[in-house]
DNA sequence: CTGTTAGCGCGTTCAG
DNA sequence: CTGAACGCGCTAACAG
C-alpha cells in the first residue's frame, strides 16, 4: 500500500469525449443508414454498394469505433468465450493446462477467460453462476475441490442448469459427474509409480496427500495404495501425511514430520510436485539427505521443476494436451452420453529414487 | 488428439430446454410485470412488497433464472470486469503479478479476466480491441512486447481511445507511455544487483539477455551496465547473449555459449530466473560447475525456484504487490496527468554467488 | 408500491 | 442495394 505517488515528470494525459462512439455515430458521420453501417461492418448476407463500404470504415476509423460488445452478444445470443476455472494461477500444474486450453481455443478463435477459485468451492459456484449469465460457450473446471457437501449439489445444479440452457461443462479429473470430462489417470499412473518403486527396492513409504479425502488427488493415494497392495505392502494411517496443496504445504507436512518415521520411511511420495519440492527443502534442512537418507517422488512432472537437484522422480501428465482436450470436448457437439477423454501419463525415474542396492 | 471415445459406463444426461429463462420469463410465473420481477431481484431504489419479492425469488429459484450480463450491461453501461493481459501463463513472473490483481480485484467485488499475447504484438492490439469492446473498467497489461514499430503506435493509439471512452489503462513496465504504471524499478534493481556482486569481489561478467533490445528487460541490461560501469567496467557486446525469456531460452544460450568465453566469465547474470534456471541446466549437462567455475545470478526471485541447488542469487520484486497496486490504479480516479506507483525491489545473495575467494 | 413505456446498442427482417 | 422498424433482455424513467 504505497501512497498515491504522482510523479512529478510523468505525461499529460489529453482528455477528451467521455462516450465510446455507437454504430449510429459512424452511420451518421458517413451518411447512410445504421443498418447500412452494419452490414458493412459485418460483411452480413446482403450486399453494400462498395463506396459505401468504404465510407463506413472510414467513419469507423475516423472514430475509434469499436462495436459493444455486450449490446452485440445480447442481440446475436453469443457464445463465443471459453471459461475456465482453475484453483490456482501460480500453480504450474494449472498454468499448464491454462496455456493447453488458451492455445487451442485461439485455434478455434475464441477467446478464454480465466478465473480462480483458490479452492473455495463457494468461489466455484459464483464463478460458475457469472459464467452462465455469460452465456460462456464451455466452462473447463480444472481441479474442483467440490465434494460431496451442501456446495457441492448447488453446484452440479448450477452446471445442469448451465447445460440445460445450451453451455457445455467440461470436467478435468476423475469425477464421476455427468458432464464430459479429460480424464487424467491419477489413480492408474499413481499404481503404476508404486509398482516402480517396488521395482526399485523400496519397501517402506510414506505419502504426504492432500489436506483431505476430496478430490481427484485422492485417486493418487488410492491407486498408490493399489500398487504397494500388489506386493502385499500397506500404508497405515500414521504413514500419510495431509498438507495444503502447495509448496507450502509439502514444507510443512515435512518439517513437522516425525523424526522415527523418517527414520522408518525409505521413499516419500508426495501427491503433486510443489509439495514434493517443499518436502524436500524441508528435509534438507533438518539435514536429512534425499536421495541418501530417503527418496522422494512428486507427481505431474511439472517442466521448470525437473532440474532440482536431485533430479525430482514424478509422474509426467500431458497437461498441455489435457487443456487442448478440454477445449475440443467443450466445443463438440454434445451426444445423449457424457463423453470422455483420457491421457497417458508416464512414469519419470530420476534421481531422486535411486535403485536401492 | 485422442479418439471422440463415448465410455461405455458414461452417466445418462437429462435433456431439457435450450433457451436460458428470461426475467419475463420469471415475471409471468410470479404473476407480477417484468419491472417489478427487475425490481425485487436486484434490489433497486423502488420498493416492492415483501410478499411479491417473495413470490419472483421464487419463480427465479424454479426456473434456474440467472441475468443475461450482456443485456444487464448493454442497458446499464456496466463497467465491473477488470482484463489483465500477459506474455505467458506458465511463466511465474507472469502468474505471481496475475495472483496479485485477482486477489485484490476479488476484494474490490471485481472480476478478472485474464488473457495472453505470446509476445506477440499483434495480439496484444487484438486483444486491446477486445477488451475496449467488452467496455472492461481496467485493462492491466504486463510485459507489453512493443517497441516502437508499427503495431506499437496502433496499440498505443487503442489504448488512448480506450481511456477516451472512459477505460483505464495500467501498464506494469518501466514504459514511458502515457497511462499509469506500475514501476518495477529494473534499472535500480540490476544496478545494486552489480554492485553488489562488484562487492563479493566479482570483475567478470557475462549477461544473457531477452531476444532483442526492445521492453522492460532491457532495463535490466541497462542498469547492470550503469552497475558496473561505477568500477569502470564495461560490457562487450560479445558478453551479451541473446535468448528466448524461458527455461529453454536460456538453455540455449547457456549450450551454444563460446568455451571461451565461459572460460573467461566469472559470473553470469540472466534477466530472469527462468532462464537463468536454464543456463543452470545447460551449465551442468556442460560439465561446469555453478559456482565453482562460473557463478549465476538470476532477477524476479520467483518463489518455488528458490530452492535450487546452489540456491540462487537473484533480486525480489514483490510480484504480487505490483499486481495489487495495477489494481488500485485502474480502479482510482483518473487524474489530469498519469500516475505511477513503484515497488523496492532487493537483492537477494544466495549460494550461486559466493564471495570470491 | 406497481405496471406501462422508453430506451441501451446492435443485427435483422421487410418494404421499397 | 438501402432505410425504416422491430426486438434481444434488461433497467429506469414515468404515471398511476
């Protein structure tokens, strides 16, 4: 909170006409009708006379116009802008997908507006609210925290209502909702990081998850209990550790982790990789060494997090490819069934989980 | 690009109307005018009597009624969006100041809707156009790419008929424009971040800049210069690289950098901590050693790339500060001339440039 | 307190 | 090919 601060150097600014110019304004200026003004704008079905194409968009010009937009989409009943709703902006794994969604929607020219619920299903339901009175094409909904709560219904409600009204709601996760959805594999990739540690040696894990049983990360425990299960290996209560979905939160979980079960653990797999890089500045500086006093693993092989040292073991995800998809299913035409897509994820052995001898 | 894939076991969707209920709509089933249903929903100076508020609530709850925004604000002249544009989503620069606005706006019951050029000018000015047609109250635009070419008097021209018609524009740059700013301090920034590498006795230099000598970046060179120029020291151009503003710019300027030159650098200062990262990378696959045969300096201090190893030196800007205050700017009166807030921005010495010898 | 009427800015019939 | 007139969904005048 810094003071006003004028600058004392700094530009006049020129003031000028305070109204944006209409079509009727250009229409005027150049001397024809505004229906005229229009066609010529947008190269509607009928023909107009060249010159007075040519008048229009100099009086267009000449006045800066730019049509209304919302005056425009009420007349037309637009839809012709993509939302999507991610709970974190700074989080790569929701940027990434942001940027497979905004690349892919510019291929369809349209045009995708972003928002951020910070995990507050209450911020969900309004953002999805705005949306719909938006007339928005499609809403993307990456990494709903929604549950099964009071929330929770009012939102489906308000998505059945966003569809029944002609929207499209895309669902990225694992949720059995009736909506189309990209289906990650979380718990198939998370069984198949199990089954890799296994293969590594390690028999003794700890799991540091997310703040609770909802949501897709969930599905990461469970198929990582999965794959142990397969060797006959299970993870106790005290052997999974609940944090906030962030950096922060794999810190913490690691700070405050019992030093007996450090002692115990061979490999930790934290549910996504800012948490696992938290944990691993955390343990770093209680001075246990990873890989060599123990391993860790993250997931969603996020890029500019790769070369940590060590080298961060992770699932990779095509995020980019899941936001793309999101944006063909949302611009699809809609079956009788929900439809749904899914991706493959890969195993990414790094240095962070050495083969154990 | 996967297969349309209608899965098998995929939930039945029920299909319902296709038109959006209308406030007349709403009206007819609560038995009272289109005014008065307008009236009741959203709370106008008018009063109406409790029971009839009643009795359009809900009709509004039965139907599912949410306001069409384009009429609402084709009717009202509404001005309640703010539009924030960047260079890039995945870049953390970039989310960490989109962070600052979204919070700060969603205090001010605004909402944002974010939006990427790619660097590209040409779609900085469509999406200007875009913005200015949707009548947004705010246009915030970080890390404008625009020099001085063609599109750039277009783009300047928008923005002025966009503050003519009423908008504000907020450029978070060191940009002499004529709009409010957000000063980032690059020059000072680098310059202390010289001089305080001239002070752990480095005399060595070599920077690995943005792609060209155009936009805020460039100030960073610049105060570096000015930096070290204070001990007479002046850098070649040969010890200027140029790259790309990411992980991989860097990168690759890092892989194709002269043996030489590295052989003769002391420390490397890259623009941004991305790419600063990447040369990190790259040093490494190179077999040199950071920073044992060539010290690293980076600039933002992006949160979760902190914890690198070696930690890196780098200058913090508060980014999330600077989002805010785009915000408070765009959402104040507008003066007679332009406003210009700046944030402190400071050096942070880590262990990527230890003091020689 | 309410209904009727008049626009907001635009695209689009329907006569010329 | 063009203009006059209408209506999208909504809010805000104006009369009751």
């Amino acid at each position: 909170m810094t003071s006003p601060g004028e600058s004392g150097t700094s530009i006049q600014r020129p003031a000028k006409r305070r109204r944006a110019a209409t079509i009727v304004d250009v229409a005027r200026m150049a001397g024809v009708s505004q229906a005229t003004a229009s066609r010529a704008l947008n190269g509607s079905a009928r023909k107009v006379k060249q010159e007075n194409v040519a008048r229009v968009l100099e009086a267009a010009q000449q006045l800066n116009y730019v049509p209304n937009a919302s005056a425009q989409s009420t007349r037309r009943g637009d839809r012709s802008t993509i939302a999507l709703i991610i709970s974190e902006v700074t989080d790569p794994y929701f940027s990434w997908i942001a940027e497979g969604v905004i690349e892919r929607a510019e291929l369809e020219g349209m045009h995708v507006t972003v928002s951020v619920t910070k995990r507050e299903a209450s911020r969900e339901l309004e953002l999805i609210r705005l949306f719909r009175s938006q007339r928005s094409r499609a809403i993307i909904i990456a990494g709903s925290p929604r549950g099964s709560g009071e929330v929770a219904s009012e939102i489906r409600a308000e998505l059945e209502a966003y569809e029944a009204d002609g929207g499209r709601a895309v669902d990225i996760s694992e949720s059995g909702m009736p909506f189309d959805a990209v289906e990650l594999g979380n718990r198939r990739g998370a069984r198949a990081l199990a089954q890799s540690l296994l293969g590594l040696g390690y028999l003794r894990f700890a799991v540091i998850a997310g703040p609770d049983e909802r949501g897709a990360a969930e599905d990461r425990v469970l198929g990582f209990r999965e794959g142990l299960a397969a060797a006959d290996i299970e993870l106790a209560p005290s052997q999974v550790l609940r944090g906030a979905f962030s950096w922060e939160g794999g810190h913490t979980v690691a700070s405050e982790m019992n030093a007996s079960l450090i002692e115990q653990t061979e490999v930790v797999f934290a549910v996504n990789d800012m948490m696992a890089l938290g944990a691993l500045a955390a343990l770093r500086s209680r001075g246990v060494a990873v890989p060599a006093d123990v391993a860790l693993a993250g997931y969603d092989d996020v890029a500019p997090l790769r070369d940590t040292v060590p080298a961060l073991t992770s699932v990779r995800i095509p995020l980019k490819q899941v936001g793309a998809q999101a944006v063909e299913l949302g611009l699809s035409e809609r079956g009788a069934r929900t439809a749904v897509r899914s991706v493959e994820s890969s195993v990414q052995l790094r240095a962070s989980t050495p083969a154990r001898h």
